[in-house]
C-alpha cells in the first residue's frame, strides 16, 4: 500500500479469478488476497474485483480503479476518497 496522489491510495492485491464466492482471504505477503467467482475473461475478474473492494469500503465502483496488471493475478488498485486505515483494515478481515 503507498500512498500517491493525496486523494488516492494504491492496493497491491492478487486475484484468484473463477472462486466459489466473492470474499477477501486476508494478506499474502505484501498483498491482499482477493477471491471473486467471476472467469478470468473479458475483464469480468477485474470488474468483479472492483466492485467487492468498493462493497468492503463503502464506496463508489468508479472509486476504485485497476492501474497495473490488468491480465496478470497481481495487480495494483488506485482507491479513491478513502482513508488508509479503511484500506489498511481490508487486510484483517
């Protein structure tokens, strides 16, 4: 997690597309390991994977955004508009 622009937080995740259900299993390494039921196809993983962080946070889908790793399981998120303990807490649940 890094901070860049001042209304923004970076979230290094790994996803594990095409899960039993959507959830967060808590931190591998430096990541959040982010489970979603969605195929790894199409962009429907990152999209699913936007719309469970922006649930967890209580924020809006246009919030979040994937800005590295697109077709790759480690990816990075831009997280608008939210505090870093909010972000940081995702890792413990």
């Amino acid at each position: 997690m890094t901070n860049t622009p001042p209304e923004s937080i970076e979230l290094r995740i790994k996803a594990v597309p095409g899960a039993s259900r959507d959830d967060l299993a808590g931190m591998l390494g430096d990541r959040l390991k982010v489970r979603v039921s969605a195929p790894p196809e199409g962009g429907k993983a990152n999209k699913a994977i936007v719309a469970l962080i922006a649930r967890e946070l209580g924020i809006k889908r246009a919030q979040v955004e994937v800005v590295s790793g697109r077709t790759n399981p480690e990816k990075t998120l831009r997280i608008a508009g939210v505090d870093t303990s909010a972000v940081r807490a995702l890792g413990d649940r």
